[in-house]
C-alpha cells in the first residue's frame, strides 16, 4: 500500500495509519488519533511558534476542551519520540505562547506494507514502546556525533552530582511484616494517628457477606478486633482526630432499595462495637464514596454522585455542617470517584474518570483549591496515593508491580524487589509505614461444559477470557502465568500450549474473538483492536477509537467488526472494516444498543440498554424491530447455528438456548454463581466456555518506607 510518508531526523511518520517509524532501530509505534493528529499539524507547520488556541482550532476543531487534554496529547507525542521537554529535539515550549516542532520533514512515498495490513512478530529486545504505555520510560538517545565530544564531557561533568540527586531521592520498601492472615479479603489499612492502630475493611469468603470494619493492634502481635457486625456493607473508612473517630461509608439493602450513608462513629474500646455518633450525609455514590479527614479545619472530603452517571468532589466541615461542590466532572467520563490526601494534609489526590478507561490524576491544593493534572493513563485506575514526601504518586502499574511515578521527571520507579502475588491499594500512613494488599494470584478459572457436564480447569495461576474456536479444536485465553497478562492458545486434542503474546507492559485485554473462518484472533485492550493471524504469523491493528471498545464480533463474511461503547453517558454501536487500508469507524444503529451480533446478509441483532427483549435492525431500511419480548435485559448471549445462547441470572446463573426462530428457551445446564458474564460456544453448540471469578483472598502487610 502506497502512502505519504513524513521524514524527519531518524524517523518516518505514516498519517493514514497513525504509524512512527524510527529507522535506526525499525521499531513501530501506534499514536492515538489526537496524538497523531497533533504531530501531521506540527509536521504541516514546522519550525513556528504555534499557540494553543491555534491548536484547539485546528487540531480539536474548537472542541471543548482543557489545556490539560493539550498538555497530555504533547507529553504523549513526546515519550512516543522519545524526547526530553528540558532538552528538547522535536518539540520545544514556549511558556504563555506555544510549541515549536524543531525539524524541518521531507514528504515521501512509501511501499511498506503497514500496520494495519500485516506486521511480522518482532523480537521482545526490538519491539517498541507504545505510545499508551501507562508509566513513561527513559529510553536511549541517538546523539548526533557532531556533538559527541561536547556530550561526553557535559555528561561527565554533571554525572556525579546527578547520581547523587538519585540516589538521595530513591524510595524503596523494604522489611515486609504480615499484618492480618484472615479467610477472606482484608482492603484499606489506614494507620491511627497514635501509630498503634491498624483500621481495615475484611470480607469474609462466604456467599453472604459483606465488608466489615476490623482493627490490628499493632502493639499486640497483630491481634484483630472486629468493630461491625450487621448486613451492611462499609466500602470505605478513615480515623479521625483521635482514636476514638472513625469515619465509614456504609451501604444498607433492603429488598431492592439500597441507602448509602456517611457517618461517625465513637470508638470506646478494642473489645466493644463501634457506635454511631452521627449521620452527616447521605449519599449516592454507593461503593465509589471515599473518604479524607482533614484534621486542622475539621473537613471530610469525599466524593459523591452529582447526576446519574458523574462524581464530584465535595468538603463538609464539620464545625459548621455546610457542605461545598469542589470540582466539576467533565462532558465524558465519571468524573471524580476516589480522593486521598497527602501526609503533610496540603494536597487532595483526585482519581477523574476523565472519558472511558482513561484516569487522570489530579492534585487539588487545599489553600489555594487549584487543581493541576499530573498523569493521563489509558486505563481505568480506582486507588493511588501520594508518596511521603508528596512529590510521587504510589500506584499499582499492574498485576504484581508497585511503582512511584514522578509527574515532573516522568519517571517511575520500583518500590518492591521482590513480589507475594497481586499487590496493590499500597498508601504511605507515615514517613515511615507503609501499608498494600496481596491478594492470591489465583483468582479466575476456566469452566469447559461440553454436553451440560461441567469440568473445572484449575491451575495455580489465573485464567480468564476464555475463547473457544467454532470448530472446538483451540481455546484462547489470558493467563498470569508469565508474570504479566499474556494471550495464549490451548489445542484441546493435543493439550499443547502456545504463548501468542509476550508484551513486557501490564495490557489490561477486555476481550478475545475467533473469526468465522478460525484463522485470525480478534485483541480488544483498552481503546484498540488488534487481530493475530495464527498460521501466518502476523499481527495486525484494526483500529484505535477515541472511547471504550467493548462486545466486538465479526460480520458473518469476515469483512467488518461490529462493537459498541458508551458515548455521552449511552451505550452506542459502531463498525470497523476488517483487512482494510482505512481504520474508519463509523455508527451502525441510530439510537442506544449493545451487543450487536450480524443474524443474516442484511439483518442485524441486538440488545437495548437495561431494557427486556431482543431487536432486529435491517440494514437497508434502516429500521428495527422487536424479536423477542422476554428477553432478559442486560444479559450476554452468542449466536450459534441459529440458535440463541444466553446467559440467565435470575433466579439463578444458568445456560439457556432458545430457537431464533421461536422464542421457547430451555436450560442447558446450572452455573456457579461466580461465573463470569462472557462465554463463547462452538458452531454446532455442543461445547461451551466460561471463566469463574474465585471468592477474593487477600492479606494486609506492613514496610518500612526506605528513602
């Protein structure tokens, strides 16, 4: 495929597949859809000082949008060009003006055969770094040997003094301790501001049971004390002032009406239940409520829902009682859903739901109330932290990894050398204590039915999104196994494994799909879908969106993906040419749907949001009609040899299969009650494939901050 081509210093940028080149190493490079956008217009007008308004005319096309969406879409552009923004190469900054892209290009021509056609497996130590990789890395520089000798001595100048600046501010974890060894999962310390007490939530590994609130007396070998015992469901708590405060989020059930509530509660002894002192507001956000007490002017911040769907965050002072809206979620996204305040209580971290799957992190100053964005990342994060010294974010880079992350360096450093299984919800509690969770790595199994009898695949490591072929012969799955998330495929006749992927990055993969012909695999992670090639050996990018792929499946002709996502608050329906040389998406249904599946040449089949019944939309006419009636809503189904299989829930999890023709459904076969909601079947029906989620096992334990 012929396509124009950017030249400049040692890299090739091809706009048509968004794809970055660099020539001295042959490593490839995706941009996002606005990153490339922002490099063709630099490219289109090099070496002039080009202002953000000119940027948001041209580039978002007026839309409405914050200097931050700016600064990250730049920031990204540089990591993907490895690109220093003290010492630039490509893009430089002019404060309070603009950018200068520092190149001047050549336009060429190109013959390569591109990304969205076919890319050979390249070796892990060649493959490159994505452009969406969540912590930025330092890579290594080619240095221009005009300017060698100037370098070496500069570098040997300044290496001392720089080393030395590392090494002071290098913070790792160290002398870990166990804290709590209950059944079940153990979440949120928090230390009391005496130093001697470990307030934490613990779920008990039964069916029935909720989070409860439990204390550790640090002092006495650890031993436990639990401080709730009702139904309720507490999703979150902090101290207060003294030992004897405690700030929870409960939420009660009764029937099908649920109330959530935040409180204090009076705390006598170690050996008696707490008590509530007062309700202080009643909110709406449920499990995304979380708290921080502010102990110098009496304030509990929290966050809350403002509408259906978005979360800001508030401070009531509890002198005055008077609650006050923070911040402003914006158009897309859910908004502000967790916050936690630094150790020095002068500065709230916000976690913003800022559009689907992508977090930013905001810092929220408390004396001046600005608020300053420090990280974007692609993926949905629900916790972090604020390092000691208030400088780093604490957070979880993926499975087993707890890293500190410099938002002025954009740097990242490992906390823990050593890993106990899936660590996270890590929190400094003082300049000295720090405290996570591990949880067991083993939490997600494989369940085979193959005529309604049911076979357990258990191994010691994790398995989900399993995937089988229509003709039954291979299973595509996510394992941990290798450390990180990795594709794999299983032939079931010969049992014979295969890793397909070997990504070093934490990838969070939503979903994998087989092709009507077996030969290709369908990799949705994130906002992006790639597609393997099994026998030939290649890798392929569909395309990347702007918003949350979710659900994809292929035309029955092979020739188009169908997949939806939520846009502006509502679940909306799009299609992608497979194989082609656009990566175009385009809107398939004109009003809310999900879960589109192609019934026939000119038919279309589909589930309305939170609705009963099942839709047929004709493509020619553009029109849709009802199928079914009685369809459960909200409940994942496939299509096999026209017949319907869905998963029910109520009144309890089972496989049930109907006629398309004829809505008469029977039950196949009952299914535990953590089965998961995707499932896949072969062409003829006989066998089915389902992913269980384990009941969480998790422990709390302690280290010693090491700076």
């Amino acid at each position: 495929m012929s396509v124009s081509c950017y030249e400049f210093l040692n890299y090739h940028f091809f706009s048509e597949t968004r794809t970055l080149l660099n020539i001295q190493t042959n490593q490839e490079t995706y941009l996002e859809p606005k990153v490339a956008d922002l490099l063709l217009y630099f490219l289109q007008n090099p070496q002039r000082v080009i202002s953000k308004d000119e940027l948001i005319k041209d580039v978002w096309q007026d839309s409405v949008i914050t200097d931050n969406s700016i600064s990250w879409a730049i920031s990204q552009l540089r990591k993907a060009l490895d690109d220093h923004p003290k010492a630039p190469t490509f893009i430089k900054t002019y404060p309070k003006k603009g950018y200068q892209f520092l190149p001047a290009p050549n336009i060429v021509k190109s013959n390569v055969v591109m990304n969205n056609v076919s890319i050979k497996y390249v070796d892990e130590n060649t493959k490159p770094t994505s452009s969406q990789s969540m912590i930025a890395k330092q890579r290594p520089r080619f240095i221009n040997t005009n300017y060698l000798i100037l370098t070496i001595f500069v570098i040997s100048l300044l290496s001392l003094f720089y080393f030395q600046s590392q090494v002071d501010s290098l913070t790792k974890l160290e002398n870990i301790q166990n804290i709590t060894n209950l059944d079940g999962a153990e979440e949120d310390p928090r230390l009391s501001p005496e130093g001697n007490l470990l307030l934490f939530r613990h779920k008990a590994n039964t069916s029935d049971s909720t989070f409860q609130l439990y204390i550790a007396d640090l002092n006495a070998q650890n031993a436990v004390h639990r401080l709730t015992h009702d139904k309720a469901n507490y999703v979150n708590a902090i101290w207060g002032d003294n030992i004897e405060k405690i700030f929870a989020v409960k939420v009660e059930k009764n029937n099908n009406d649920f109330r959530c509530t935040i409180n204090s509660y009076d705390l006598q002894s170690l050996q008696a239940l707490v008590t509530l002192h007062k309700t202080l507001h009643q909110c709406d956000g449920m499990s995304a409520t979380s708290l921080a007490y502010h102990q110098a002017t009496n304030t509990l911040y929290f966050t809350d829902k403002i509408d259906d769907n978005k979360y800001a965050v508030y401070k009531l002072n509890l002198t005055s009682n008077k609650i006050k809206q923070l911040t402003t979620p914006e158009k897309e996204g859910l908004g502000d859903n967790f916050i936690s305040l630094d150790l020095a209580q002068e500065k709230l971290l916000i976690l913003r739901d800022s559009f689907w799957s992508n977090t930013e992190f905001v810092s929220l100053n408390l004396q001046t109330n600005q608020l300053e964005s420090l990280l974007s990342i692609q993926s949905r994060y629900y916790k972090a932290y604020f390092s000691p010294n208030s400088e780093q974010i604490w957070l979880n880079s993926g499975n087993d990894v707890l890293v500190s992350y410099d938002p002025k360096k954009e740097q990242s450093t490992p906390l823990l050398t050593n890993t106990f299984g899936w660590n996270y919800n890590l929190s400094p509690e003082s300049n000295t204590d720090a405290f996570f969770s591990v949880s067991d790595p083993n939490y997600g199994d494989i369940i085979i039915n193959r005529n309604s009898q049911l076979k357990k695949l258990t191994t010691q490591y994790t398995e989900l999104l399993p995937t089988i072929s229509s003709d039954g012969k291979t299973l595509s799955y996510v394992s941990n196994k290798t450390g990180t998330p990795q594709i794999w495929l299983k032939n079931l006749t010969n049992k014979k494994e295969t890793q397909l992927t070997s990504t070093k990055e934490y990838t969070e993969y939503r979903q994998l799909v087989w092709s009507p012909n077996n030969e290709w695999l369908l990799v949705t992670s994130q906002n992006k879908i790639e597609a393997y090639h099994l026998k030939r050996g290649i890798k392929m990018l569909v395309t990347i969106a702007d918003f949350g792929i979710f659900y994809p499946s292929f035309s029955l002709d092979g020739e188009t993906i169908y997949f939806s996502s939520i846009v502006s608050g509502d679940w909306q329906t799009f299609q992608v040419p497979f194989k082609s040389k656009t990566t175009n998406i385009s809107p398939v249904i004109p009003h809310p749907a999900w879960l589109v599946k192609q019934l026939d040449e000119s038919t279309l089949l589909y589930s309305k949001p939170h609705m009963e019944g099942l839709f047929t939309f004709d493509i020619t006419s553009q029109t849709s009609s009802q199928l079914f009636k009685n369809f459960p809503k909200n409940d994942y189904w496939v299509l096999a040899d026209n017949k319907l299989y869905f998963r029910q829930t109520q009144p309890y999890k089972s496989l049930r299969v109907t006629s398309i023709d004829n809505y008469l459904p029977r039950e196949l076969v009952q299914l535990p009650n953590d089965t998961n909601e995707l499932f896949s079947i072969t062409h003829s029906g006989d066998t089915s494939i389902f992913s269980v989620q384990r009941q969480k096992q998790s422990d709390i334990k302690k280290a010693k901050i090491i700076h």
